[in-house]
C-alpha cells in the first residue's frame, strides 16, 4: 500500500488516515474498548478527543478537535461504497465504556443499531460471556498489507508480512468468536440497560 500515516499533527494523522481508508480494499479493525471512529457519531467522537490522553494534551485546540471530527465523519462514506469491505469487531465492553457521557452513548448505540445492515459493514460484537481468544490489549486496524496497532501515547505501524499476517489471524480469531448481524444487534441494544 502507497499510503502511510504521516505524522503531522492529530490532523495530518486524520488525513492520512482517510487517505489509507480511499487506497484499501479491506478494512479491518478490533477495538476492545471503544467504539471504532468509523462509526462515531460527531458528539461521540468530540467528547472522546476531548479525554485528558487525547489531542488537547498534546498542544492541539478547539480548531483543531473541529477538524478532526470534520474528517472522522468524513471517513464514514466508505461504509456506503459498495466495492470496500469494512469489518470492525468490537468487545461489548467498548459499547459500555463511559468514556463520553451517557446520553452520547446512548446515542452512539443507536447508530451503530442504524448501521449493522449496511453491505460493505460487517460487524461483530463479542458478548461479555463469550471466550475472548486473543489478549485484548489494544485495538488494531488492518488496510491491506499494513497494520496499525494503537496504543495511549500513539500508533505504530507494522508492514512486514508475517506481522500483518499474525494480525489477520487474529482479526480471524477474534470475528470468529463475534456475534454478529441480528445476533450483535440483541447485543447492541442489551446494552443501553446497563447504563441508566
């Protein structure tokens, strides 16, 4: 793949990303404990960059958080490209996680309930009963030949083959133990219950 994520400030990651999200066929990502920003909403995605280990801690402002939603809800319009294949697993923990406040999430969770059926998004949820096959660490995206791995303080970015091929396997695990379609839409709406 052409594409890498320069390292140009939160915004200039935001756009290298959508530059990646154009070039790949694939699209994969795990996210143990939030909701994937392709699928935020506006107000989730604010008031997540906002968290204290976010872009305000690293000398970004208001304009620049304004920019990086712009672009995060400009990511969005792969899900609606027919020719991209989009899969996000995600623990039901991420669905839970109050890392915005509770209306916000509520609404994030209708959103994702708005989204489950689109054809090229292929969502999983796994289930706080179900077995978790790899350690859930950190998430990590998949474009192609290139995996991203995130952790708090930053990405890192790994394109040897037999990495991103032990990243697909465990994508592989980890959807495998999923639920997904009606099934991850019972577990979608379980979840607003457990937050009032």
């Amino acid at each position: 793949m052409e594409g890498r994520l320069p390292r140009i400030g939160a915004g200039g990651v935001q756009a290298g990303i959508v530059e990646l999200e154009t070039q790949a066929t694939r699209i994969a990502e795990f996210q143990p404990g939030m909701i994937s920003g392709l699928l935020q909403t506006s107000e989730y995605a604010r008031e997540f960059l906002h968290l204290a280990c976010g872009p305000l801690s690293y000398g970004q402002d208001e304009d620049e958080i304004d920019r990086m939603v712009a672009k995060r809800m400009h990511r969005q319009q792969v899900l609606y490209q027919p020719a991209k294949r989009v899969q996000v697993v995600m623990l039901e923990g991420a669905l839970r996680a109050r890392v915005v406040s509770v209306p916000t999430l509520i609404g994030q969770l209708d959103r994702l309930l708005a989204v489950i059926g689109l054809p090229a998004l292929d969502l999983g949820i796994i289930p706080v009963e179900a077995a978790v096959p790899v350690f859930p660490l950190s998430g990590f995206r998949l474009y192609d030949d290139l995996v991203i791995v995130e952790s708090i303080v930053g990405e890192q970015q790994l394109a040897e083959a037999d990495d991103v091929a032990r990243y697909e396997k465990y994508l592989e695990l980890l959807r495998d133990a999923a639920s997904t379609g009606t099934e991850a839409a019972a577990v979608i709406r379980r979840s607003p219950e457990s937050l009032r």
